[in-house]
C-alpha cells in the first residue's frame, strides 16, 4: 500500500474507539485526498457534505466577525462528523455516536497544529 502525508494523522484518527472513517478532503470542491474508511461508507458523499458545511461555516464566522473557525461538528441519528480546516483542506472524523469526541477533536487538532495539513 502506497503512503501518501496525510497517513499517519489518518491511521491515529482511524485508532480512536468510534471512528469509522478519517478523510482529508479539498475545502474548493470536496474531492477526497486521502482517506482511511470503514467497508460501505460513502466517503465520497462523506467529503463532499463536510467540504461544503465547514466552507460555509467558515465564511459565515467571518463575516459575523467571529473569526477563524476551530472545529466544525454535525449531530445525527446515526453518528457524528467533525471537520477542521487549514490551507484549502479540511480533515474530517466520522464517528458513532458513543464515542468519546473529546480525544477525537483533541486527535484532530494536534494533526492540524503538527503541520499535517501544511
């Protein structure tokens, strides 16, 4: 198997109990870079609904002069997706709902700080 930058950071998300998917995807067009998924899920709908919400998130806290957005997070029925952002690409987490979305941010963002996403 081919490694590509984006390994690492995906293979620790993918090792917290609950993530059943990690992604690195372009924030412009919600094309998947990099992933690591679970057999089934879709990440390429997956990408492109995360690409989209943290897009629109990010301008809107902007221009409701909140700032940068830090962690985007989505609630649903069947599980969670956490999505943070940097130079035109956004991580993103798909998890259940049980799992502990505290290390999975804090996971996230030591990605984000460590240079991962450039």
């Amino acid at each position: 198997m081919k490694s590509s930058p984006f390994s690492e950071l995906l293979g620790a998300l993918v090792r917290q109990r609950g993530v059943t998917g990690a992604l690195v995807v372009s924030e412009a067009d919600g094309l998947v870079v990099d992933s690591q998924v679970s057999v089934g899920m879709r990440g390429e709908v997956v990408a492109a609904l995360s690409a989209s919400l943290y897009r629109r998130a990010r301008l809107a806290a902007q221009a409701a002069g909140y700032g940068e957005t830090t962690v985007l997070q989505l609630e649903a029925q069947q599980g969670r997706i956490c999505a943070v952002g940097k130079n035109d690409l956004v991580l993103v987490a798909v998890t259940e709902l049980g799992s502990n979305i505290g290390l999975v941010r804090m996971e996230m963002l030591k990605g984000l700080q460590g240079g991962a996403l450039g």
